[in-house]
C-alpha cells in the first residue's frame, strides 16, 4: 500500500485534512533541515569572524574560537528544536482536533471546552517530548549538549590536522568543511585531509539534522496519541509507512501488525514511534464511525447516563474545561 493510499484508508471522508496534516509534516521537515544548515554555517561565520579579530592569529586562538562558540550554538540548536517540538505536536494532532470539532459541532456539543483541551494536551505532549529519555537513557537537553561537544570535537580535530600549515589556510578549509562537507576540503586541501582521514564525518551537521527530524517526528506522535485519547472521535491509529523507506525495517513490521495485521492500533498500545531515527513513517488517525458518534454524542446530550463511554470522556476530558 502506497503512503498516500494508507493515509487515506485510515483518514476515510477526512481525507483532506489528514493530507493537509502530511504536507505540513513535510514541510516542516524541510524547513527543519535548512535551518539546522543555516545554524552551522552561522557558527563557522563567528569563529571566523573572531578569528580574524585576534591578534595571534594561530591554530590556539582558532581552538579557542571554536570552543567559545559551543554555547551560542548549543543555545541556537535548543531553540529549534524547541519550536520542532511545538509545531510537530500541534500539526500531530491537527487532524483530530478538525474531526472532533466537526463532529461535535454536528451533535451540537459546544467546542470551547473541548478546544481547551487540546491545547492542554498540546502542551503536555511538548512536555512528554522533553522529558523522554531515550534508548540510550539521554534526555532532549542532553542531546543537543552533545551535538555541541561534537562539533567542537570534528573542527578541533581538522585545525589539529593543519599543524605546520599555514593557519589561514586552516582557517579556510574548517570554513569549507563546515559550509560544503568533506568532499570540499579534500578536492582543496588534500594534506589536511591525509591526516585526518576517516575521522572526520562527510557532514559536520549530520547529528543535529538527525536529532531535529527525529524530535519532529516524535512529536507528531505524541500529538497524535494525545488527541486522540482526550477525543471520542479516534481510537485507532494506522501506521503508515513512509514511501521514501529505503530498506526493510521494524517499520514493515509496525505497518503490518496490530490485531488485524494491517498497522491499526489502538492509541493506547501502539508501538514506540518514531521506530528509529530519521523515520518519516507517519502515524495517521483513523476515526470511527462519525455518524455513530454523532448520535451517541447526542443521545448523550439528553441522558448522560446512556452514553457511558461519552460520560467517561467528558468526566475526564471536557468537565475541567467548562
Ligand atoms: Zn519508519
């Protein structure tokens, strides 16, 4: 099944909403990427930039510059994925937010209270996202520390490499490593490059691009999981899996399984998503029934009480928010 076919068996009437959802992702997930770029290349223009002011401009106060940068770029890079982290849990759970509040706009439920909710939710999957420790036991704030310390690492590492060079020479190819990746200082400054050889990465900001995909990831899910466990309208998500997935993964798995083998979980026991980093699966709600909820919501209306599943709901979800 294509990605856009999954989204769409899931998603059903609201079809158009869920693609709205998908392209924002996408979206963001580009714009991610080209801010991280303009992060790094704003980092390597200070260094530079302080290079150059220095009076003993040596491979010392290169280093220097480097491992004075670390915390302006470390506070650049956790105000990114900040903000990733907010609209990857708001656009999580977009979808659901438009079902619910056209649904119960038909039951004749006010929404107020309901939208109250969501953006209670909506700030609680942003907390779930930074309070996450993963695989490793590293928490979001450690994360983006040791992107820092491995920046400073790498460019010490090839200003290292360029002892008995000429320093601006140095200066210039950490300046184009850092801008154009590896392949640029090996084409300009192949003795450096003999040096350093295989230690240094084809990119400098490969591991923040990776944290910063994942954490938009991850926060699409908890959005979605979160909206749907505060709305009456979604129970089940549909894995779907991405149609740029390389090779077969756990990925596949999670796309088949579930009761009916076809990727749909309810929201409570779906699996851990993102399921590795860089995954661009996505998780798509899929709705009941709504013409069944509409008139349990209005049966509701006139008597509580015959609608336990909707009382629950609006005991633990709704009621605070009247
Ligand atoms: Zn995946």
């Amino acid at each position: 099944m294509s990605e856009l076919d999954g989204i769409k068996s899931a998603s059903g009437d609201y079809y158009k909403w869920a693609l709205e959802a998908r392209k924002k992702y996408l979206l963001m997930l580009q714009q991610t990427d080209e801010t991280i770029a303009e992060l790094y290349i704003a980092s390597i223009n200070r260094i530079i930039q302080e290079f150059k002011r220095g009076k003993n401009k040596n491979l010392k106060y290169l280093l220097e510059a480097i491992a004075k940068d670390v915390d302006k770029f470390n506070e650049d890079l956790a105000k990114v994925i900040k903000s990733v982290v907010e609209d990857g849990a708001e656009n999580g759970m977009y979808f659901t937010k438009q079902v619910s509040t056209d649904v119960l706009k038909k039951a004749g439920v006010d929404i107020v209270p309901f939208i109250k909710s969501m953006e209670f939710n909506r700030k609680r999957a942003v907390q779930i996202s930074f309070a996450r420790s993963h695989k490793d036991g590293l928490k979001l704030s450690e994360r983006i520390w040791n992107v820092g310390q491995h920046n400073k690492k790498i460019m010490s590492d090839i200003v290292r490499a360029g002892t008995g060079e000429d320093v601006v020479t140095v200066a210039r190819s950490l300046e184009s490593y850092v801008k154009k990746g590896k392949t640029s200082i090996s084409a300009n400054y192949p003795n450096m490059m003999k040096r350093m050889g295989s230690r240094i990465p084809a990119n400098l900001d490969y591991n923040a691009l990776r944290l910063a995909r994942t954490e938009l990831t991850a926060a699409y899910g908890e959005g979605v999981l979160a909206s749907a466990k505060a709305t009456p309208v979604v129970k089940y998500v549909k894995w779907v899996i991405s149609s740029s997935h390389p090779r077969k993964d756990i990925c596949d798995t999670n796309a088949t399984g579930g009761p009916n083998g076809n990727g749909i979980y309810e929201a409570m026991s779906c699996p851990i998503y993102p399921a590795h980093p860089n995954c661009i699966c996505t998780l798509q709600p899929a709705p009941e029934n709504t013409t069944v909820v509409v008139d349990k919501l209005k049966a509701w209306l006139k008597n509580p009480q015959s609608q336990p599943e909707i009382e629950e709901w609006y005991q633990t979800h709704y009621k605070m928010f009247e």
